[in-house]
C-alpha cells in the first residue's frame, strides 16, 4: 500500500486529489514510488520491457545515427539523456562510437538525467569501464547546478509517457475533473466539475474539444517541462522516442476513453489505482502538444515518424549480418533476430514513434538520412 497516497488524501481539504498529484506520489515518492524502488522493472523479471532490451542493436544503430548528426551535421559530441533505464542504450551507444569513431568519442561526454537511486546504481553496473564517460544527475535542478546551458543531442526513450498527467472527462454536455479519493479504505475516482484555469488554458491553446463520454489526459507537466527549459538548451537535436497519438486519434472512438494505464509483470492493467506504488503507471504522449510547446520553447519541429520507419531511414539494414552460421543462438543469428523484430509490422516499434526536434541548427537532414525512401512523415 502506498501510505503516501491515503497520507495526501486525508491531509487535503477536500479529502481528493488530482490523477496528476496520484501519479507523482505512486511513481517518484522517495518512501513508496514505484520508479524509486529496489526492484527490477524492466525486462522478463520486471513490469514492461523497452525497444533497448530487445538488443543491444537499438543503441547501435542511434550510435550511428548520433555519430552523422555531429560528423555532417555539426552537432557537438554531447548526450543529454532523459531517464536511462537500466543503462543498456547508453552502454550500446558509447561501445559503437567507440568502435567506429575513436577519435570523436574522446570528446563525447554523456549526461543521463535519472530520478531513481536504484536505475542510477544499475546504470553504473550495466556500463561498466563505458561509466568513465558518463555523469549522472536525479533531475535537471541537479544539472544546472553543473552547468549553465546544454549544447548536443537530447534523448530520451519511454520518458514523457511516465509525467504526471490530469483527467478529465466530459458528461451530458459539462466538463469534470476526475479526482483519486478513498471510500472504504480503498483508492476510488471521484468527478467534480472543472475549475483548474491551467486545464482551461491548455484545452483553449491546444483548441482540443471533447465529444459526450470522452476521457482526456492532461499534460501540464509536460508543458511545464519544455517550457521552463528553453533557456537550458542550445544548439541542440532532441529525439524523443515514446507511444502516443496525434490530435487528429484523439478523436477516434477507440480513443474515447482516454490511455491512462499500468503495466503490472508484463500485464496491461486498465484501472490506474490498483498496485499503488507497486506498478509502472503511463499515458500517451500527444505528439502534437510535445510539438506545439516545444515551438514556444525554441524548438524546431522536424518530422514525427513512426519508429520502423525511422530505424530503416536511419541505417539499421547496414546491421544486417550476412553468414553461413546454422547455430540459431550465434551472436549473428540473434542480431539478425532483433533486428526483424524491430521492424516488422507485428513487432515493438508499430506502437512508437520517433520525433525529431533541433534548435538553433540548421540541419541538413538528406545528408543525415541513410535511406530516405522509408521516411513517410507523420
């Protein structure tokens, strides 16, 4: 039981709080947060697996791709990356740019900005001598305090998905908030009609409106995120990999009900307040809210793709290994699993995407691109 949560509950006034406030309590409290456990999350042992557990190939094929963003494009040999993980990617990437380029990876420096003291001791046992490359931060107030602005590529897999998000919904012609409250001891959803200027403000930026019956998430965290570091970052490309929708999905009726969820040893769970602190909790990103706020931010939109497609525009069939071993657990043989499986239609990257973002860099991405034809821009 996340004692935090019904601790929060009973102090407020009117004994609720927000699904924003819940979400930071069940995953990022330091006493009972789900991501600040001691516990494994990722992988068969854990909740949820992530395009870098499949193989040490994703990271691969982003060391390369990151490796051209400097070489022709300019970009400094600097990584920003958002969340970690078990340091899998950044291992995969640094081992690559180390293969292939000796001579830029003495200038690489990787930064990954990781909230749970558990991640950051497995990233550290995950890199191995690859850990003398890399310095870590708990948050972005931690890294300031290291350095004034950050020039290079930002990154981040399966990050914005975990930011605490607000719900509402709309009911015979009215908006409400829905609210987390406790009734019989048990965490319940309570709905209240919306007064919170900030919900207001955002549906009337985004011009989002909600048809009878439909649920939405709120990212104000997101917004308040880009926003409040614009000034942080210069000179950069930021790729941010995670599943979501555009505005134009929202409105599908299979969307109606929101994407609010938890994923519980590798099951989907669809009631958000069930395993409190013990379950990873996630929403859909809105790809076009990541795009509008990252504008106001400085930041340039450049292409929204879906990830197969992006992972063979960028150079993955080159990993493609050629080979007469009949031992279907050799090195070559996994390596040319993996990679089928990050690009076929059924496999892990249909549910993602891949947006790319620059910043006071004037790319030109047909010199980046190792395969445009595969790009279909969404």
């Amino acid at each position: 039981m996340a004692k935090a949560i019904y601790e929060a509950i009973y102090a407020s006034p009117l004994g609720r709080i927000s699904y924003a406030d819940y979400m930071r309590l069940a995953l990022y409290d330091e006493r009972c947060g789900y991501y600040m456990s001691e516990r494994t999350k990722i992988g068969k042992d854990g909740d949820f697996f992530t395009n870098s557990y499949v193989s040490d190939l994703f990271g691969k094929l982003f060391a390369s791709f990151f490796l051209r963003l400097v070489e022709k494009g300019g970009v400094l040999p600097h990584i920003c990356e958002f969340g970690g993980g078990d340091g899998k990617f950044a291992r995969a990437v640094l081992e690559e740019w180390k293969r292939k380029s000796p001579h830029t990876y003495k200038q690489l420096s990787y930064i990954i900005v990781e909230t749970s003291p558990f991640q950051r001791a497995k990233q550290l046992q995950t890199l191995g001598d690859a850990a003398e490359k890399v310095m870590q931060y708990k948050d972005l107030k931690e890294l300031k305090q290291h350095m004034p602005s950050f020039t290079g590529i930002v990154f981040s897999n399966e990050f914005f998905d975990a930011f605490p998000v607000h719900v509402i919904a709309k009911e015979n012609g009215k908006i409400y908030e829905c609210f987390v409250t406790v009734n019989d001891g048990k965490l319940i959803e309570e709905k209240y009609p919306l007064d919170n200027e900030d919900i207001f403000q955002y549906l009337h930026e985004r011009q989002l409106y909600l048809a009878n019956g439909q649920r939405l998430e709120v990212p104000l965290a997101i917004k308040q995120f880009l926003l409040q570091t614009s000034a942080f970052f210069q000179n950069s490309v930021m790729i941010t990999i995670d599943y979501g929708y555009t505005d134009k999905e929202l409105q599908w009726p299979a969307r109606q009900q929101g994407s609010l969820r938890g994923y519980y040893r590798h099951r989907l769970i669809t009631d958000p307040l069930m395993y409190p602190g013990e379950m990873d909790i996630t929403a859909h990103v809105q790809w076009d809210a990541l795009r509008m706020y990252g504008e106001q931010a400085g930041w340039e939109y450049v292409a929204l793709v879906r990830q197969d497609r992006f992972l063979l525009a960028a150079g993955i069939l080159e990993y493609l290994v050629t080979h007469d071993d009949t031992n279907p657990f050799s090195s070559k043989n996994r390596q040319n699993r993996a990679l089928r499986s990050l690009i076929m239609d059924e496999g892990i990257s249909s549910a993602f995407h891949v947006m790319i973002q620059q910043k006071g860099m004037q790319l030109c991405w047909d010199d980046i691109w190792v395969q445009q034809e595969f790009l279909l821009f969404s």
